[in-house]
C-alpha cells in the first residue's frame, strides 16, 4: 500500500476510501441478491449468477471464482514457504531449502482443511489471522515512526500522480476483494440479519488499517520507498516479527478460501451425511480435499512461473467477481422489482468502470511482471 501511494500520491488515501466504499457496496448487494426471492434463500455466488444470467452465468463465475481462490492459495503457499526459507537461516535447518517448506505450508493447510467442515469451524484461524494482522502493522507503523528521526533528508512525496492514479487505485482495489466468501460467511452467522453492519464495520476497519500503514510507509521514506514496506524499514527482531507475522496470516487464510470452493464442489457431487453416512461421508470429503489440495501443492512446487501466471488470470477473476459482476447481477436481479434512482445507476456505472480498468491494469501488470 505504500508502494501504491507512491504510484498516485497522497490521492492514494482517498483511493482507499474510494475502495472500501466499493468493496461494502458491493458485499451488500451481493448478499441482497441471495434473497431477491422473498422467502427463499441461493445458497452460493454460483446460484446467484444463474438466477441473473442462466446456466451459462453459472459456469462463468464458477470458473472464474474456483481458480482466483485456488490460484490465490498456490501463491499463498509459495510465499509461506519462501518466507520460512528466509526466516530459518542461520539456523540448524536452514540446508532444507525453499521447496522443502513450500511443501511443508502445503501439508499445514490440507490438516486444516481435512479437519474443518464448513466455514464457521475456520473461527479460530479467521481470529489469529486478525490477531498478525494487528500485530504486524503495529510493527510496521511503530518502526517507520521511529525511522523518521534518524532521516535528515525528507525523501520527495507528491500530492497526485495523475497518469499513474489508475495504476495506484486498481493495486489498491485488489486489497478489498473478499466478495468470494461473502455468502458462506454471511450463512455462518448467529444473525444474518446484521450482515449489513457487520460488513460495513469490518471494511472500515480494515481500510484505517491500509490508510495508517500506507500514511507512514509514504510519509517516511516518500517516493524512495519499496515494496514490500519490510524491505524500507530497518533490519532486526521486530522485522523477523513481522515477517512470521505476514507468514502465519497467509498460512491462516489458505484454509478459509479453499473451504468456500470445497463446500460448493461437494453439494455439487452430493458428499453428504444424508447419502453416505457420517463415517463415509468424512472420507469422501476427505479424499476429495486431499486430492485438490495435492494438485495445488504439486502446482506449486513443479510448474514454471506459476506464481507469475496466477496474477494474470487472477487480475481477470477479481476485476469480475468482486466489481462488476456482483453489480451486472444486482441490476438483473432486481430492475423489475423496485426502480433504480438515477443516482444508483451513475455508481453501479462507476463501480463497473473501475473493475474494468483493474481488469485492463492489472492484466497488463501482470504480463509485465513475466
């Protein structure tokens, strides 16, 4: 994020606001399509492209969401195991070498996954998870503030970069796309009535965590900053802190995106209590998450660039799934029941533009990166 701010200036502050207002906005509609027939709730994001857009919308989305999540736990593994490799060295175990803890992350989130069976089982690994976050960006702020007495120099800052604003508004849209989850999420809860509340105090929270870190990381070291922020800040216990910090909540995540796939894949082939029995039923389950999770895992380890390929196709799933899409279904779902202000139609027509230039932005970033 303080990377981004340095693409688009200080503009990148209300870029942020910009993209929780998105991400809430479209989390909101999203679960309103779940019940746009009164009575009855989809179960799925899949359920709801279908309701809009028939079979063919289905498909669509099913692709598009499976891959981004499964390609997003691939990356997420791969980066597990090269942050362990680095944190390990000096130490008894550091001639294992990176494979070797790429295939051990890998091994950590098929037990969780093996052992969870549906979303609300993740609780305590979503806490933790939250629980590195805070913990690495107390680090992260508290560092940078202490920095910035030992520069004489203030490195230059810009109030807005205007050819590069798009650049730094779509990196930073891809920070709040959780809409994959949303109606797994929203169904595990006591009352989904109060989703509405509850998405909106989350998003807030998260976006005054990415503005804090994104105001100190640019503010100190200004357009001479790097990303990621660790590689700006000085070296000692508190960066090895965070680094495990970062490591645990990437590790943490794996298991809440791949159960949003694994819960949809196995309605889909009926892996249930009522048709196996209980007994049957858990080794089913679990022979079909050990096999997609063995599939990520070789991915992982054997293919050539598949971190550098994922982002490609990854930037063509988020920019869909998350903005335009959730707004494509919405309008569908919903224009013969109630008529759309002209005002709404102007921010769902914004919504859209701003997942399509992360779409175009993102994409071509990613071929760069090749």
């Amino acid at each position: 994020l303080p990377y981004a701010l340095k693409s688009g200036g200080w503009a990148g502050i209300a870029y942020i606001a910009l993209a929780a207002a998105i991400s809430t906005y479209t989390g909101k509609i999203l679960i309103r399509c779940l019940y746009h027939k009164h009575g009855a709730r989809l179960q799925s994001y899949s359920d709801i492209a279908e309701a809009a857009f028939g079979l063919r919308g289905r498909v669509v989305v099913r692709a598009l969401k499976d891959f981004n999540l499964l390609g997003v736990v691939g990356v997420y593994i791969i980066l597990a195991g090269i942050s362990i490799d680095s944190l390990v060295v000096g130490t008894p175990v550091e001639h294992l070498g990176e494979r070797f803890w790429i295939a051990a992350s890998a091994v950590a989130v098929w037990l969780a996954i093996v052992a969870a069976r549906q979303i609300h089982d993740m609780f305590i690994l979503s806490i933790f998870g939250t629980l590195t976050t805070v913990v690495m960006v107390v680090i992260v702020v508290w560092l940078g503030i202490g920095d910035s007495g030992f520069i004489h120099t203030r490195p230059p800052t810009k109030l807005i970069d205007v050819k590069m604003a798009p650049i730094s508004l779509a990196s930073i849209c891809f920070s709040f796309g959780g809409n994959l989850n949303w109606p797994s999420l929203e169904a595990s809860m006591k009352s989904p009535k109060k989703w509405d509340k509850a998405l909106s105090l989350a998003t807030a929270f998260i976006a005054f965590i990415y503005a804090g870190v994104a105001a100190v990381g640019y503010g100190v070291y200004g357009d001479h900053v790097r990303s990621p922020i660790f590689l700006s800040l000085p070296p000692g216990m508190a960066i090895v802190t965070a680094k495990a910090m970062i490591t645990a909540h990437v590790l943490f995540a794996c298991p809440i995106l791949l159960t949003a796939v694994f819960i949809e894949a196995e309605e889909d082939l009926d892996i249930s209590a009522i048709r196996f029995g209980e007994t049957k039923e858990r080794i089913y389950r679990g022979a079909f998450r050990t096999l997609l999770m063995l599939a990520i895992a070789l991915a992982a380890l054997f293919v050539s660039d598949f971190s550098k390929v994922v982002p490609i196709l990854g930037a063509v799933a988020a920019s869909m799934v998350v903005f335009v899409i959730p707004v494509a279904c919405y309008v569908r779902l919903f224009s013969e029941q109630r008529q759309f202000s002209t005002g709404e139609y102007i921010w769902c027509a914004l919504v859209v533009g701003i997942g399509l230039s992360c779409l175009v932005i993102g994409t071509s970033q990613a071929v760069a990166d090749l």
